[in-house]
C-alpha cells in the first residue's frame, strides 16, 4: 500500500472503533496519535532499507515481532501517564497498517511476499509494487484504484467528521 494511504486507513480503523466503543466521532490527540502510528511502520522501515541497514523496505517494524514490541512499549509509556486512549488509538493505528498491507499480496496470489509478517524468521523477497488484480473490459484492475477509492473514501468520512485532529495540528503549529 502506498504510504499516503495508510494514515487514512488509520483513521477509518480508529473512527469505527470510536463509533462502535464510544457511540460517537473520533476526537483530537487521540485521533492525531491513530493517524502519526499508522504511518510509523514506514517511516521507520523505509530509512533502514535506503541506508542499506536491512535489504527491503518491509522488515522489523512491519513484523508482527516488531509491532508488538513498539505497540507494547508505547502502550506502557502512554498507559503509565494514565492515558489509555492514547495507547488504544496508538495499537489501532499501527495494527491498521500491518493490516493494510496484507490484501494485495493475497489477491495477487503473491503469499511468499508475506514475509514481512514473521521477518526475520521467514525471508522477505523485494517488493514487486503494483499488484493487478483482475481485467474488466480490457482495462486491468490495479491496487491503486482500492487504493485511491479508500484514500478518497477516507477523507471524505474524516472531513465529514469535522476533521477531528487538525484542530490539534494547528494549535501545535501556532505555539511554534
């Protein structure tokens, strides 16, 4: 999944936990700390593999080894300032990206790209990108059309929602 999609999913996955457990609309640091954690696992993977530290852009932190480490630190550190929503939002956002990154391998039949899911035990091959996943009219149909309909569905129900979190963005950038 491309990287500006995945904060999107975060938020949709945070939104419907909100809508479901608390019967309303995701609400401010909350949602901003779901969004920042769905975009973590490349933003700590994709450096280690441009610098030559790991050979593929899906390793430690795209791990379920690596998830559960970071989403269990950060649960402790966010729960020992007694704010259990924070580490909800943070184990939502961040599992949401594991999550995202699994449907185009299975419908592609690509499943030895799954690696990434017990790396290191199992190996992780390159990243192939683009999946297409089927042909309708001649026309084929890649994973950047889910992509680009779950990006604008996304925004579309974040925008909607009052765009819960910029008021947080924006009050952060105004102290600066």
């Amino acid at each position: 999944m491309n990287p500006i999609v995945h904060p999107v999913v975060g938020y949709l996955c945070y939104a419907g936990y909100t809508r479901i457990r608390h019967e309303r609309q995701p609400q401010g640091v909350p949602t901003v700390v779901a969004v920042c954690a769905a975009a973590l696992p490349d933003l700590i993977d994709q450096p280690l593999w441009l610098v030559g530290i790991t050979p593929v852009g899906r390793t430690f932190a795209h791990s379920l080894f690596g998830a559960i480490l970071i989403v269990g630190v950060v649960g402790f550190l966010v729960h020992q300032r007694h704010r259990f929503d924070l580490a909800v939002a943070f184990a939502i956002g961040y599992g949401s990206h594991i999550a995202a990154d699994i449907p185009w391998h299975v419908l592609a039949g690509d499943f030895h790209e799954l690696g990434f899911l017990l790396w290191p035990i199992t190996e992780m091959p390159p990243y192939s990108g683009v999946k297409v996943v089927g042909t309708i009219g001649g026309v084929e149909i890649t994973t950047l059309w889910f992509e680009a309909v779950t990006f604008v569905f996304g925004v579309a129900v974040w925008w909607s929602d009052g765009r819960p979190g910029l008021d947080v963005v924006t009050r952060c950038r105004s102290k600066n």
